[in-house]
C-alpha cells in the first residue's frame, strides 16, 4: 500500500507540475480562441479508441498501466491463505505429486504495461489504429508442505517480461459529421498473438524441489489466439461538461496451440467530464466487466496452484475511476496532451479463488498532427 501511496504521490504531482506549466504557456485569449485544443476532446485516459481524426491527421500516443492485486477472494468473499491451502480441491489431485487441496497460494501480484499506438485519418470517416506493448508481471507466493496442515515450507516469486498481444482497428464514424463535438463511432479490431504463452519460471513445490515448470496462465504475456474486438463509443459535450460511453468485447476465435482459449470479454464504461479550463478537464467514470473461464487446458500448466486452474479464471467487476486531462496551448506544448486515471473496484465476484484487483493507474502522452 505504501508503494501505492508513493506512485500516486508521483504521479500527481508530475500532472501538478504540468499544469503550472500549460498555465504558464496560455493567456487569456485562449479561453476564447477556438482553434485551441480542449483538454475535454477526449475520453478518460483509459478508455481506448475513443475517437477519430480527420483525413491525413496522425496521432502518437503512450501509456503506462500499472495494476496491483494484493490478497485473494472466492467469488465475492476475502480468503485466506491458511484456509487455501487447507479446504480448496486441487483440479489435479490424482495426478503424480498433486495433493488432495492447494497448496501453493499467490498473495499479491504487480503488472506494468508500457502501450505504444498509432491512430491514421485514412478519411474524415475511418481512422486506422495500431497499438502494441510491452509487459512485465511479478507474483508472490506461499508454499505449504505436503499434507494438509498449515505449515508453510516458504515463499518464492515468479516474474515474465517481453511484448504482449498487438491490435490493429479500425474507427468507422455512424454519425453525419455535422455537430464537431459529438462522435458516435464502431470500433472494428483484431488482436494478433505476439504475446507468448510458454513462459517458464522456477517455483518451490510442496516436497522442497525447485523445478522450473510453464508458469500457469496469469503469468503468461499473450492469448494465443486471434480475438475479434468490437466496440461502439459515444460522446458529446456542451460548455464545461462532457459525457460519454463505451461497449466492448474481446472474442477469441478459436483455441491456442496449446489447447484452450480465454472467455470471451465484455466490457461497459460511462463518464462524466468538467473542463474549468480550457487546457484541463477532470473526470469521473463507472466501468463494469465481465469475462468468463478459461476454456480448455495446456497440458503443462499442472501445479497444486489456483491460477492453474482453468475454471478459476474471469469473473464481474466494477470499478470507479478519477481522471484529469492537460492540454497544451502554445509553442511545443500546443496539441500536446498528458491523462492520468486511478481506479479502484467496488465490486467483484470471482470464478472460484483468485487474486483481488486492489488499484490501476493509467499515465498517458498523445500528440496529434
């Protein structure tokens, strides 16, 4: 919690030192030239393909996302270690060397992603997107002897690092154009499998040994499959306020190399947006998620472990966001915009045992030209 604490203090006041910085750069006349980019022309940071641009228009864009998972949950209800270990069947058991119930336990989990994308106005109608990662997931564990007592043998973490899954999109405008400020447009993407799904990792087992098997799948990069993503967004905004809304889903189209697929996705978030000043506007957002288990099973992925556990994947959650966007005026900084977004869920209901969703953080840049 404490390293939570610190990271938003940094980034907070990195947003801070922005502010003074675009305030320093604007004059007056901006609050009334309407040339001048609105912090508010576009959705929370953390919404993605929002919008779209006009014919020959580029955009660079940049975020970081950083998730922490402290403590597990058995559909809506805390669980602890002690009582993991103890009273939670193993899917396993009956296989050489797999216990009765789980007795390894992940206690906390930290996933940074570091997305890079471009957005192309092949039209004032369609916008081209394409936007790839690179992720680094790190989990804590606690390994209990063979049997079914509550002594811990000791704890050990598996970490994996390399570029994820790459989407590329396309933004198709359902609107006639002729209101500027209101966009109603369908996201047509497919995700491509350049993430991998074979990572290894050494672990302790039950009986002391450190063998180095294929890690179960929250510590895999990528899916595997091809994953078809539609989304539809709305937004629209008159004087200082702005809303808007998002539905999405990922849909894998068929199982992996290794014999299973992700649950399909869906995905809805609504906003509400202030703008008290021209370059800055601040944001509330309300998103709910749905994904189902794991279907199928990579054969390597055996362990007396939660997460190898196929059906104790996905799950319902809502999660309450804050956001602020900064825009630039003038000079360099003109067209220039830095987003932040902290969420935290309020609530969740898990596919069997998992490790709990505790904060996000999105940092963003973008440039248009």
């Amino acid at each position: 919690m404490k390293d939570i604490i610190m990271t938003m203090k940094h980034l907070f006041l990195s947003a801070a030192l922005s502010c003074s910085a675009l305030s320093t750069f604007s004059t007056p006349t901006f609050a009334h030239d309407k040339t001048a980019p609105q912090a508010m022309g576009h959705a929370p940071i953390g919404v993605m393909a929002d919008h779209r641009h006009k014919k020959g228009e580029w955009m660079l864009s940049y975020r970081y996302m950083g998730m922490n998972m402290k403590g597990n949950r058995q559909g809506k209800n805390a669980i602890a270690p002690d009582v993991i270990a103890t009273t939670i069947p193993n899917t396993f058991f009956g296989t050489p060397q797999q216990p009765p119930t789980l007795r390894v336990v992940p206690t906390d989990m930290k996933m940074d992603m570091h997305m890079v994308g471009a957005m192309y106005g092949l039209s004032n109608r369609i916008t081209l997107m394409a936007m790839g990662s690179i992720t680094s997931k790190s989990m804590n564990h606690i390994t209990y002897m063979g049997g079914m007592g509550r002594n811990a043998r000791g704890g050990f973490n598996t970490k994996t690092s390399a570029i994820g899954d790459t989407t590329l999109s396309a933004i198709i405008a359902l609107d006639d154009g002729s209101k500027p400020k209101r966009q109603l447009n369908i996201n047509l993407g497919i995700s491509l499998p350049t993430g991998a799904t074979d990572k290894t990792g050494q672990i302790l087992t039950p009986m002391g040994g450190t063998p180095s098997p294929r890690l179960p799948y929250p510590m895999q990069l990528g899916s595997g499959t091809f994953d078809f993503k539609p989304a539809l967004t709305y937004f629209d905004r008159k004087g200082k306020f702005g809303w808007g809304a998002q539905a999405s889903a990922r849909i894998p189209l068929h199982k992996n190399s290794d014999d299973y697929r992700y649950g399909q996705k869906g995905e809805v978030t609504t906003w509400l947006a202030y703008e008290p000043r021209h370059w800055m506007s601040v944001s509330a957002r309300l998103k709910a998620t749905t994904q189902g288990a794991i279907h199928g099973q990579d054969i390597k992925i055996i362990a007396p472990v939660q997460t190898a556990n196929p059906n104790f994947q996905g799950g319902e959650t809502i999660t309450a966001l804050l956001g602020i966007n900064l825009v630039g005026q003038t000079g360099t900084l003109r067209g220039q915009r830095l987003a932040l977004e902290f969420g935290r869920p309020i609530y969740r209901y898990l596919n069997g045992v998992q490790l709990e969703t505790d904060t996000t953080i999105t940092l963003g840049w973008q440039k248009a030209f």
